[in-house]
C-alpha cells in the first residue's frame, strides 16, 4: 500500500515498486452533526465529495498512491471514513480488511486481527492461456469482432443522464416476493429478487429492440467459497481480488415476457454453473486484455452487493457504525454499476436502497415500470 505501481518494459504487466513513500491521509473537520446529514441516513449521502480526498483521474493509477484516505471529524464526535483504493491491489473485501487493521491499531492492539497475505500467485493467468469457458457477452471480443454497440446507455452523455435511489423496505420486498412461486420465494436472496425486477424495468425503459440480446453482471466472492464441490483456495488474509462475474444473456423477448421466476432460475443456474474452469479462464482472459482493448459493454446491467460493506467487519468497538456504501465517484465505468446498499427505514427496519444511472426520459419510464411491480 505504501509502494506505487509501474509497468514492466514490456508495457502490458503492473508491478508493485515498494518505495515506501506513503499513501495520502487527509485529516478534516465539518461544522456538521451526524443528524443534520438525514434522519434516517439513506444514500444518496450528502456532502459526499466533501468526505473523499482528490483522487484526481481514478483511472491513471501508475505513479500514484494506492489509497486516499480521509477521516472527517463530526460536530457531535462522529466521523466520516471516506477512501478511493486502486483496484489493481485490493477489492472491497480486502479494503476493508485493510482499514480494520488500521482500527485494530487505533483501539491499541500491536498485531492486527487479520495478517495480510499477498500470494498473487494462486490467480497467475496460464502460459500460454487457455480460455475454455467464456461467458456469452465476452466471445466477440474473443473472436476478434467489432463489438461497438449502439446502447443508448454508453453514447448519451454522462452529465444529461439522471441518478435515482431505489428504497426498499420490508413492505416492497414481500411485495415483490408475491410475484414468485412459494417454494422459489424462500430460496431466493433479496438481491437475486431485487436485481431481476429491476433488470426488466431498465431494459423496457432503455427501450431495446425485442430481437436484441441483453445482459446482467453480477460479482460473485470466491473467499470461503466451494464451487461445485470444489473448494476455492483463497488464503485467509489474502486482500487482492478474488471475485468473478456470472453473466446472464437473454433477448429482450425473453425477459419482458417470461415470469419473474423463469429469469431467478437463469441467474441461479448461470451461479451453480461457475466451475472452477470459469475462475482460471477468467484469469487468462483479463491476462489477454493487457494487450488487446475489453470488451464493450453495451446493453449490459452490471450490479454489486455492497450490502456487506460495514456489519461486523467494521464494528471498531470504539463507536457504532450507522452507513456504509459505495458513493458514485469516479470515472463514467464505475457510476454505470448499480450498487444496492444496506440501510435502515424510518421505523428502524432493515432495508435495501438500490442506485440506478439512466437518461432523463428512460428514467421516467423506468420509475413506471417499477411503480407497476411495488403494487400488491
């Protein structure tokens, strides 16, 4: 973390030069209390820019400090951890890990809770590669075809488009449960359930061709995860990236007209057919990507669970946590990606808020769509 990163001469690896010069901590204070930020506190958080140190472009990373980190102290006591981490290094999960190592100091221990480990090794890309399995979206790029897309998402201009909070409470969530079978309504996670819902809604509001084929992007962990039956050996303490990403493809056809339940069973089966085969061809296949240009990310719905993001992870024992999230700063990428944020209603219950990123006239009709499935 104290290192910066450089390219090796021949210009398509990353390299960690541990030159120990730092990273960039900021110490600020804000004539604010916690209470005048919302009752309750739900995102879109306000002063959000306020909380996080100058990055500057998030995309050049070479150079730079791998983490900017700010510490605002509160009016009432309270105080903002804001950060930006290069995502060469480490994931959500190993920044955290990170920054409770560094509560761990504070509250007084010597030794962290949890020791990092590097062993970049267990995700080295195979020589040569050997790309045997490969979600459908990735194959042109594969192929070697032109997959510039004509998604109105990616040519209409970032500052004209409209950012929208989705709340859902426990009232919206067993509404939406009602629209699937019994038996698949107790197995499936809120965010399957969310994430479907809304993939609909915002394909109909972008208002693709009924022919065309569309997509959904989800990460999934590989920490303490068994993948059919097969144990991924991700050390403990290891904090580099240790995720993949099932895609679903569906026409447009397909998911406006099957039930709810018929795109659940998709998703699942796309999560049961991960194998550890999809993990290394997914190392080689971001191997191959230092020398030719990704993949376009055209008519593809990219979600996160951030809902994780604090709970016991960051419980420093000094102080309670009440909001955690992933605010939308950053490159235009990284604001496409609708992230769904654990939260609390206004009667104190467990709740979901849920960031989506349209055109102004996609969103109007992306709020209908939705109003259609939150009625009982």
């Amino acid at each position: 973390m104290a290192g910066r990163l450089r390219k090796l001469p021949d210009g398509n690896k990353l390299v960690v030069d541990c030159t120990g010069e730092g990273v960039m901590f900021v110490e600020a204070t804000a004539d604010v209390r916690l209470e005048d930020l919302g009752q309750p506190l739900v995102p879109p958080y306000p002063c959000v820019e306020e909380f996080l140190g100058d990055a500057g472009n998030t995309r050049d990373v070479i150079g730079k400090p791998l983490l900017f980190l700010q510490v605002t102290q509160l009016k009432c006591g309270g105080f903002v951890i804001g950060l930006h981490m290069c995502h060469c290094i480490a994931d959500g999960f190993g920044t955290l890990q990170f920054i409770k190592s560094i509560a761990d100091f504070a509250c007084g221990e010597l030794i962290p809770t949890t020791l990092p480990v590097w062993k970049r090794d267990i995700f080295t890309a195979r020589i040569p590669p050997s790309v045997s399995h490969v979600y459908p979206a990735y194959k042109p790029f594969l192929l070697g075809l032109d997959c510039r897309g004509d998604d109105v998402m990616l040519s209409t201009p970032p500052e004209t488009m409209e950012m929208q909070y989705i709340f859902f409470g426990p009232k919206e969530i067993d509404i939406l449960r009602s629209h699937i079978p019994g038996h698949l309504s107790k197995s499936t996670t809120t965010f399957e359930l969310i994430t479907a819902v809304m993939w609909q809604c915002r394909t109909l509001a972008l208002g693709y061709e009924s022919n065309q084929r569309v997509r959904v992007m989800f990460a999934l962990n590989a920490r303490g995860r068994s993948i059919n039956g097969e144990s991924v050996a991700v050390p403990h303490g290891y904090y580099g990236n240790a995720h993949f990403s099932p895609v679903v493809e569906v026409t447009v056809d397909e998911l406006s007209t099957k039930p709810l339940a018929h795109i659940l069973e998709l998703m699942r089966k796309v999560k049961m057919d991960t194998t550890k085969d999809c993990v290394k061809s997914m190392v080689d296949l971001m191997a191959l990507w230092r020398e030719w240009s990704p993949f376009c990310m055209d008519r593809t719905y990219e979600v996160s669970d951030t809902k994780w993001v604090g709970g016991n992870t960051l419980q420093f024992g000094k102080a309670e946590l009440v909001a955690a999230g992933t605010p939308h700063a950053g490159d235009f990428t990284s604001k496409l990606i609708s992230y769904h944020t654990k939260c609390k209603n206004q009667d104190g219950e467990d709740s979901m808020v849920v960031s989506i990123l349209l055109p102004k006239l996609a969103m109007e009709k992306f709020t209908k769509e939705m109003a259609i499935w939150l009625k009982k």
